[in-house]
C-alpha cells in the first residue's frame, strides 16, 4: 500500500472520531437534557482524547514524515502539499501537551461552556467567574506547553487562528482603523425606531433561516439547524454543517445571524474534495472564514438591493408591515449598542478592538483575570459611550473565552478588512454588485467566492488570499471608503 494511501486512512479513522465527538458536541448545545451532561461531556471526552492520542502519535508523525519525502507529495497540489504540513506542524505542537493535562482542559471547557450559558440564562456573572478565570490560567499552561520557547505568549494564540499574524501587526491595523472608525461613530445621527415585539416560535424561524440560505447558496440538504444562546457553525463533515442561532434576538438581527453563519457553511460545503480527505481543520485561518461570514452578512446582506428580488415574499415570513425602505433602516441601524452580535457593521469594529485589547493586556500581564469584568465596563464606556448595566450586556455576552478561545476575536475584524477588498474585486472582476443583487444574481457572487477562495479551505492565509484574489495587500483602505460612503454625513 502507498504511503499517501496509509496516511489517509489513518486519518479517518481520526475523523470518525471526531465526528461522534462534533455529534455530541450539537446534542449537548441543541437538545440533550441538563442531567445528561456530565455523563455525555464524559464520553465525549473520552472519545476526544482518543482522537487527540491518534492525532499526536509517532506513528502519524512517521506516516507524515514518509509522505512528505516521497516522490508522491511533488504530485500533489500545492494546496494539499501545505495541508499534509500543517498537519506535521499541528502534530508536532500538540504531541508536547501532556495527555493528562489535555483531559483535564477538555473537561474543564466544557463544564466552563456550560457554566457560562447558565450565568447567561439568569445574568449572573458570579456563576461563571471561577470558572473564567481557571480557563485563563488553564489556558496558559496550554500554550506554554505547544509553544515552550515563545517570546509572547498571546501571540502564540493568534498564531493558532491566523498563522503568522501577530499582535504587532494587529495593532497597526487597529489603531490605524480606530482613527477613522470612532469619529464616524461619534458623528452617528442616531434615529430611533419603533421596537418591534414580534414573537416567533422556533419553527418559525427555521423557515426564515432556511428561505435565506437557500437564496444565497447553502445547500439545506447537507445542512441542520439549531437553537442555542449564540449563534454559530459546526462543520460534522463535508456533508453535515449545522448552524445554530439564538431565539433571542430581534427579527433584523436573525436575519443577519443567519446570513452570517451561511457564509461560513458555503464555505465548510464548498471545500475540494481533494482537501477534506486530509481531515484538518483548517487551524490558523479563521480569519478567512470570517471574511466569507461577514461579506454575506454585511456587504450584501446589509445592501438595499439583496432584498429587492425576494422581499416580497419574504417579509411574510418575517411578519413585518414594513417598506423595503423601512426594513432597511432597521438593518442598518448604525449606533453605539452593548451587544457584539447585534452591533452594526461600523460600530462592530469597535467591539471587536475592545476585546482584542482586553485579551492582549491579560495575557501580556497588564491586567488579572479578575479584572475582566471592569475592565470591559470601562472599555464599552471609552469606544462606545455607554455604561454597562448588566451581565448580558457585558462581559457573559460571547461564548469564546469559555471555550478557551483566547485570541480569536481579532479574526472577525480582519476578515471585515478583507471584505472591503472584496467588493471592489467583485465589482471589478464580476460585474456591479449592486446590479448583481438587484437582479437577483447572488449566486453568481457566491460562485465567484467558491471558486476563487472556498475551494482551497485554508491552503492559504487571509494576507495570501488579499494578494491572490484582490491583487494588493491586506489594506485597512477600502473598508474605510465603504464606511465613510455609507455613514459619513
């Protein structure tokens, strides 16, 4: 048997695996039942650490390795070159991490994850408290364990979400957007709208979530959909995405929370077949994916002309007597506001230098974990001139730290940056965006991304794509011109 060949059916045996435990994962989120959950986090991590053992043995590392230095691999693509080297890399980092630390930090995310959407459901952040701060320090022992001689450690997690970015980087960007982003959101005419109070049962929902993703390319065949306190998109398989979103929320925001998780399912069905075999992940970048989730949401879903071919027929579900007009003053509702995933998209910048900030400063040593709470406080107060008054509107409202993902956040910001590139490439290489929407050609828009971007999942990185797709380096410039087109006054 060729090498190539042993090396792919070792890993899926590792994604089968992973499979049962991502199953798990949705029936612990959506539908299993509370006192299930310590016998289920019990199996699914034993599960999980079988697949981490596999995943970090000498045996893939030799299988790698004989791969690698084959005549096979130079027949390879390049894209599947880079995931089989990212997979040695990954196996390489991870194999320092003690199996009976691995478990225990398993164990303590998902009792963590659980504490924290019970602090949400009753607004109590003491609930979660001690088991944040376990996970800050948890999860610097994580790192330090991967990465033994880093210099900086919060650059290391970075690295994990968006390989070769770091916090300098970062900060050139940020502060070099801040500059433009927080006069513009002083200088708001903020409108205020009549609140709409309309309840939806979860069926109802559904058939909004699925209307929409059918129109902008998501295959419901291969897809699930659930209800959980935040919105996101597990990959099972290639086959298989489910995407969750919050009965929560008002209707715009619904909207808006399942056109952005169709972005990342489009891109999750949308990978080759080439690559998905190699059963990786697509560890560091993450910010592309964001690029796609927030291109749907923002820059066609907050467009007048997205709505035009389907707003007849779709505000019946929606429930809403509304003008298109009008719709669309909702949607695009730009003012200072508590909550990251209800924010607009020019507001959101903000939200999301807030935390990137925060977690930077926590893991450099500037501030405690004990700290975080009031230091959000005081973050949302300077960026967005509001005062906190609640839990839910601070620091309980994003799952992430939960989950140990420290470092993340900086990765919805960047893709946004992307986007800004994107548009002017889709208007240049496509046709008008406006003219494509208004003719109710998304699909063609989808097509462009599918083909220039999905199908290559994270062969390269966000600064790799801004070169080969748009032609330029990645440029905070263009998202600035669509900002100050649409909200400058």
């Amino acid at each position: 048997m060729k090498t190539l060949e042993k090396l792919l059916n070792y890993l899926k045996e590792i994604e089968e695996k992973s499979y049962i435990v991502n199953l798990m994962h949705w029936e612990m989120d959506t539908v299993a039942p509370k006192k299930s959950f310590d016998y289920l986090i019990e199996v699914k991590n034993k599960i999980e650490m079988e697949a981490f053992k596999m995943s970090t043995s000498s045996e893939l590392k030799d299988l790698l390795k004989s791969v690698i230095d084959s005549e096979d691999f130079k027949d390879l693509t390049i894209e599947e070159q880079r995931y089989i080297n990212d997979l040695m890399e990954d196996l390489e980092r991870e194999a320092r991490v003690p199996e009976e630390f691995m478990q225990e930090y398993l164990t303590l995310s998902d009792k963590s994850n659980n504490a924290w959407a019970e602090a949400k459901e009753k607004n109590d952040y003491e609930i979660f408290k001690p088991y944040l701060e376990e996970m800050v320090e948890k999860t610097k022992m994580y790192y330090g364990y991967m990465y033994p001689e880093a210099l900086n450690l919060y650059d290391t997690m970075l690295d994990t979400y968006e390989k070769g970015m770091t916090s300098k980087e970062i900060d050139s960007l940020f502060e070099e957007l801040k500059k433009h982003v927080i006069p513009l959101v002083k200088n708001l005419k903020v409108k205020e709208l009549k609140k709409f109070n309309n309840n939806y049962n979860d069926s109802e929902l559904l058939d909004i979530a699925r209307y929409l993703l059918n129109y902008i390319g998501f295959d419901n065949n291969r897809g699930a959909l659930g209800i959980y306190p935040h919105g996101y998109t597990n990959k099972i398989n290639n086959d298989d995405v489910r995407i969750t979103f919050s009965q929560n929320k008002s209707i715009f925001d619904h909207v808006c929370t399942v056109i952005h998780e169709g972005g990342h399912g489009i891109f999750e069905q949308s990978v080759g077949d080439n690559l998905t075999k190699y059963a990786t992940y697509d560890v560091g970048k993450y910010a592309l994916h964001e690029s796609q989730s927030r291109f749907f949401e923002n820059i066609l879903g907050r467009n007048k002309n997205f709505w035009i071919p389907i707003y007849d027929e779709i505000k019946d579900l929606l429930k809403v007597d509304l003008s298109l007009d009008e719709f669309m003053e909702y949607l695009n509702d730009a003012k200072p506001s508590y909550k990251r995933t209800e924010a607009d998209e020019l507001t959101y910048c903000l939200h999301i230098i807030m935390r990137y900030e925060i977690e930077r400063d926590l893991f450099n040593g500037k501030i405690e974990a004990s700290d975080l709470a009031d230091v959000w406080n005081q973050k949302t107060k300077e960026y967005l001139g509001i005062e906190v008054n609640s839990d839910n509107d601070g620091i309980l409202q994003d799952v992430h730290w939960s989950q140990g993902s420290f470092g993340y956040f900086p990765s919805y910001l960047l893709g946004s940056i992307l986007d800004g590139m994107l548009l002017d490439t889709v208007n240049e290489k496509l046709d008008d965006v406006d003219t494509l929407l208004k003719e109710g050609r998304i699909k063609e828009i989808t097509s462009f991304l599918q083909n220039h971007i999905h199908k290559f999942g994270g062969a390269y990185n966000i600064e790799e794509v801004a070169q080969r797709v748009c032609g330029k380096e990645l440029s905070i410039e263009p998202l600035v011109r669509y900002f100050e087109s649409k909200y400058k006054n």
